[in-house]
C-alpha cells in the first residue's frame, strides 16, 4: 500500500536539490548557496541584513534595545519577521507570516516603511518591499488553498480503495469460476 504522508520530499524551489525534512530544507535555503530568507535591521541607518532571525534577535536586543523594549516580545518572531524579508516570497514559502491586520504586524510594516525612508528615499526598494509582502501573503493563501484540496483528493482515493473488494476475496471468486469451468462434465456427474 502506497502511504501518502511519508513518501514526500521537501524540494527546493531555487535548485534541483531534494530534502528529507523541511527543517533540511531551511538550512539549504538559508545557506550561503541562496541566503533567501535574509532579513533587513529595521533600525539601522545604513542596509544591514541577517541570514537568520535569531542573528537579528541578538543584534537588535544589544544595539537597538530601547527600541525593543517599547515593543512586544513577538515583535522579533520568525513570523513577524516575515515583514523585514529580503525575498518576502520565498521567506513566506518556509515561514508563516505574522496575520497581516496583527497590531504587531502593522507596527512592523510601519517601521519598516520608516526605515525605508531614510534609505536616501529610494522608491524602487519601497515598492519593491510592498510588491514582495503581497505575493509573500499571496502565495501562502494559495499554498493552503491546494494543500485542502489535495487533502480532499488523498481522502477520496483512499475512500475509493476501501470500497473496492479485498484481494482474498478476488482471489477465492477467480479461483471458483476457473475451477468451475476446467473441471470437465463428467466431474459433476460422479458426484
Ligand atoms: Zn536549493
Ligand atoms: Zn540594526
């Protein structure tokens, strides 16, 4: 029997490569080969970027702790930061992003916007951010529109399956009928 949960591989959407977990699968992407789920400093006044959230998490708490402390602790998630994204879509691909309307979210999005501002004003990195949050929040509505229904094919193929009759079963009805019909005339009459 086919098990539908355990033949699945994490598969990387940048290169061929091929993962047992997706926590394998993380630690591939965010590796040097791609660095795709690098995070901006929302602070800082130049461009400074994180390959890993809790690398942001130390810097922040020791260079912009006031800052932090007038936040909640979740402000600094893995999913909250989602808002802080390099690549925006392909963080949301491994990381759930915080719910957009989350009061912690809009502060994120706010800063963040802050922080643009400053950056000599470039309207491209400004668009491009918003462009990214939005196809970031985008392709996770969809991934879990395609996750259900492929919840709901597996279910009915396995509802299928259970209909069908068992093997033995097949196997005693096949073996009667060629039975039957080898055996020669003469064999009934004997009886
Ligand atoms: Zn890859
Ligand atoms: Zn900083």
């Amino acid at each position: 029997m086919i098990n539908y949960f355990t033949d699945k591989m994490e598969k990387c959407w940048l290169c061929p490569k091929e993962f047992n977990s997706r926590t394998d699968l993380y630690n591939h992407v965010i590796s040097k080969e791609h660095r795709r789920q690098s995070v901006y400093c929302p602070w800082c006044p130049t461009e400074k970027t994180f390959t890993r959230v809790t690398d942001l998490n130390k810097h922040c708490n020791s260079r912009h702790f006031v800052e932090v402390n007038c936040l909640p602790k979740m402000f600094l998630s893995l999913n909250n930061c989602f808002y802080f994204a390099v690549y925006p879509q392909d963080y949301a691909r491994l990381i759930k992003p915080q719910l957009f309307e989350s009061s912690i979210a809009m502060d994120a999005r706010r800063i963040m916007m802050q922080w643009v501002e400053k950056q000599h004003f470039n309207p491209a990195l400004r668009d491009n951010i918003r462009k990214g949050w939005k196809a970031g929040l985008q392709s996770r509505i969809n991934e879990l529109e395609n996750g259900k229904e492929e919840k709901e094919n597996k279910k009915r193929k396995r509802e299928a399956e259970e209909v069908k009759p068992s093997t033995e079963v097949k196997e005693i009805y096949s073996n009667t009928i060629t039975n039957d019909t080898k055996r020669p005339k003469h064999a009934f009459q004997t009886k």
